[in-house]
C-alpha cells in the first residue's frame, strides 16, 4: 500500500465516523481542528524540503551544447575521473536548455534513498544529464564562480544515467557521481552503481551537497 492509498483510507474513515451519529460533533470539530493545524505546520517547515534536504540557494545552470567528450571531461577532473564514467556509458554530449538548480543540503540520520527518492519517476526529476553534471563542475573553476561545490572530501553528488537515458523501471540504469574538491583546488570524480548503496555510509552529518533540477510546486 502506498502513502496515497493510506491517507485515502484514512480520509474514508474519517468521514464515517463524522456521520455514523455514534460521537458528538462538537468534539469531533476540536479534533479535525487539531488535525489541520498540524498539517498546516508540516507545510510551513522552514528551510526543508521534505525534511531530507536543507535548501542552502538555487542558481541558474547555463544551456550546454552538447559539444563535451570524456577526453574535455577529463581536463576539468584534473585530480582524477572514475573509469566507471567510460565503462557505465555516462556521456557528455546532451544538450539541453538553462535550467533552474537546487543545492541542498543532507539532513542527519537519513539516507540516499530518502534523499533522492526509490522509483523511476522520483529519481528521474532528480537526474542531470551528464553535460550537465560537468557544467556545474566546471563553473566551479571558474575565476568569476561562487564556488557552489563543497570544499570537503566527497561532499557533493549529482544522479545521472547511462547515455543520458530515462532512469529505468529496476533503475539498472542510474548512477551516483560524486565530486571532491583538493585544497588547491583540483577536481575529482567518481562513479557508484547506486544511489543506495551508501545508504549505510551516508548520516548527512557532513554537509553533503545534491545538485539537481528545482522542482516545481
């Protein structure tokens, strides 16, 4: 049963109760009152997005041209880029217009999988193209940048698929990168299978940052 079907039943009974003439009205208002004032507060949590992320700033992210190739893609990781990039098929030949970005922070005690979410359509509105992915990195180099990566160990991660493709039904087909950034400066890439397999590693202690899409409301 998923989260939907559950509130709907929850809904239903809550209507039954409301005329089955068994509870008296006046107190069954003060309850429902109660009831939205704490949905309410869920909606006005600031600096949250359902709780597993901290906004920090979004940011413009400029149109690519589809122009990158492992070997461009290696002279911005010049402290190293994984063979996985090569081997897992990410490319860097997407081309897509300028795109409204989130970073955000991790919150304690949580994982990947809450984070970037556990099906095909949650994660396929968190994924970058990887022309994308290598925009961000090499803004980042720029002399007129604001430094948006996190300057600590791997602190920041983006999900990107194989051959800029749909995420897949058994998501086989995403991947986590994940970006460090040396104290003089040099990038370094590297390549996961998934996105849960750091669940066990990841207690959002350290600042991580996630770079992707500004989701719309």
């Amino acid at each position: 049963m998923n989260v939907y079907e559950k509130i709907f039943k929850l809904w239903t009974s809550i209507c039954k109760m409301m005329v089955d003439g068994v509870r008296d009205p006046e107190k069954v208002a003060k309850v429902l009152g109660v009831v939205v004032g704490a949905l309410q507060a869920i909606v006005d949590e600031p600096a949250t997005i359902n709780r597993r992320f901290k906004r920090l700033f979004t940011f413009k992210l400029g149109a690519v041209n589809g122009k990158d190739t492992l070997a461009t893609a290696s002279e911005v990781f010049q402290a190293g880029i994984d063979p996985n990039f090569e081997n897992w098929g990410i490319v860097f030949s997407g081309v897509a217009p300028e795109t409204e970005m989130a970073a955000d922070e991790l919150t304690p005690h949580d994982n990947f999988s809450n984070y970037f979410g556990s099906t095909a359509a949650e994660l396929e509105k968190r994924r970058l193209l990887g022309s994308q992915f290598l925009s961000l990195c090499r803004d980042d180099l720029s002399s007129n940048s604001d430094n948006k990566l996190r300057r600590e160990s791997f602190a920041n991660f983006v999900l990107l698929s194989a051959g800029d493709r749909p995420v897949a039904e058994d998501l086989s087909n995403v991947f986590l990168a994940g970006i460090s950034v040396s104290g003089n400066g040099k990038l370094h890439a590297y390549l996961t299978e998934s996105h849960a397999h750091h669940d066990d590693v990841c207690d959002g202690d350290n600042g991580r940052r996630v770079f992707s899409p500004l989701q719309q409301k």
